[in-house]
C-alpha cells in the first residue's frame, strides 16, 4: 500500500497561475499560497504601485513572478493580457478570477445607486470573469488539467444584514451582490460546459474579511458569526489552494464557502 503525501497532492511545481487583483488584499495572499506550492505567478491588475510592491515582495522570496496591467473589463486589454502570459511561461494551469471593483456610489442603498454604477461594478466583478475565462480557456485546455477559482461572497449567497451597518459609514450596495450571485452561476456553467476540456471551475467564497473597516462594524459582524470574529485574509489561502490543485481533482461546479458559519445559522 502506498502511501497518500499530502504535499504531493498540493504541489504546484512547473505550473502558472494567473491572478486578477493580484495586487489587493486578498490577490496577494493567493500570489503568496500558489507560489509558495511551486507555481510561477501572473499577477494582473490596475494599480502600478501596488503591483510593483507585491511583485517585489514575492520575487525576495524567490518566486517567479510577472505584472501585467489589465482591466479586466476591456476585453482588448484581457486578450493582450492573456498573450503576453503565454509568450512569457508558455502555459496557463490556474485562473483566479479575484479583481473587484467599486464606485463613486459604492456603498449608496438601491434607491442611491445610479445606472451607471451598477453598470461600472458588474463590468468588473462579472463580466472582467467572463473575459478572462474565455482568454484563459485555450490555455487552459491545451495544458490539459486546468482549474479557474473564481472569488464570490456570501452575499452571492445570502443578503446582507442591515443590522450590521447601522450607524457604521458603509454598507453592501445591490451592485455587489448581483455580480457575486451572477459569478456563482457562471462557474456552475463553465464547470459543466468546459469539464469536456479537462478543466474544472469553483468558486471560492469568503466570509467578511477585516481590512480596518470601522471598529463598531467589525464588532457587530463579528456577533453575528457563529467563531465570533471577522475573517483573516490569509485564512483564505488554504482554500484557495485546494481548489487549484490537485487535491480537488474530482470537484468542480462547487462553491466553497469560508466565512466562520456565518451562512449556517
């Protein structure tokens, strides 16, 4: 009988992935997870600064990294993003669909969020999705064991509490929660459709993750979740790194939801 080495089945070596938002809070606690199982890393996003930061941190750390500046929601950009990560590794073995994107009126209710805002906040958290799949799809299929992770919320799954935001400057506008509901069915159709081509999509979907959000907020979520605190970024990386590797090579067209209980009551 042999034995089953867990590290084997979460090793990422002579693979790439590829991050949307690579330069946020969470693209760069994915960079950090996938690159540290052996993957080389494209990190894709907007912010320059950021980008450079984040690519220098990993590269310290001896990780193989390349930037690419894309917003995803220009489908001439994603095209020429996904070609120079082909000329540069070759391959493309995991796609994070991670970028996300606000407003002016982000955090406005319904009857505050004009047309377009709601129009600017799907482009990127749906439609940014849909583009990079269909780029990454032929990459994916030619490496012939690819796997998209797609990031939602748990409010693509349930609504928001109310309660919550209360005397806090922030709350979740519809925008946000259409998009993350919308990204959940694309996985589920993009895993049925494309499982033919060898690759499999999930979602990963986090709980709320503190990033110095008021403290009354904070306080207030973290009552209401059932380990009775407010998610770590980095408590998102060993999800993330299941999903993208082997160790899920039988699950696809899952949602994985991390978020403390949260959705369980």
């Amino acid at each position: 009988m042999k034995l089953i080495r867990p590290l084997e089945l979460y090793d990422l070596s002579g693979r790439v992935a590829a991050i949307t938002g690579g330069a946020g809070n969470l693209g760069a606690v994915f960079a950090r997870v996938l690159a540290g199982a052996g993957a080389a890393v494209a990190l894709i996003d907007v912010q320059d600064d950021a980008l450079a930061r984040v690519a220098s941190d990993l590269r310290k750390a001896g990780a193989d990294v390349e930037t690419v500046r894309c917003d995803v929601a220009d489908a001439a950009a994603v095209k020429g993003c996904f070609a120079a990560i082909a000329a540069r590794f070759g391959r493309l073995d995991v796609l994070v669909n991670n970028a996300a994107g606000k407003s002016d009126h982000f955090f406005s209710d319904l009857e505050g969020l004009p047309l377009e805002d709601w129009d600017r906040v799907l482009a990127t958290n749906l439609t940014g999705p849909f583009l990079c799949t269909k780029a990454a799809i032929p990459l994916l299929r030619a490496a012939g064991n690819g796997s998209i992770v797609n990031i939602a919320s748990i409010y693509g799954v349930v609504s928001p509490d109310p309660r919550v935001y209360e005397g806090t400057s922030i709350q979740t506008p519809p925008v946000y929660a259409a998009s993350k509901s919308g990204l959940l069915a694309l996985t589920r159709y993009v895993a049925v459709y494309h499982a033919r081509d060898g690759i499999r999509c999930n979602a990963l979907t986090p709980g709320g993750v503190e990033a110095g959000q008021d403290r009354s907020f904070i306080d207030r979520y973290s009552a209401r979740a059932p380990l009775g605190r407010m998610a770590r970024a980095d408590e998102m990386a060993g999800a993330l790194l299941y999903l993208a590797s082997d160790a899920s090579s039988y699950v696809t067209g899952h949602n994985l939801v991390v978020d403390g209980g949260w959705t369980a009551w």
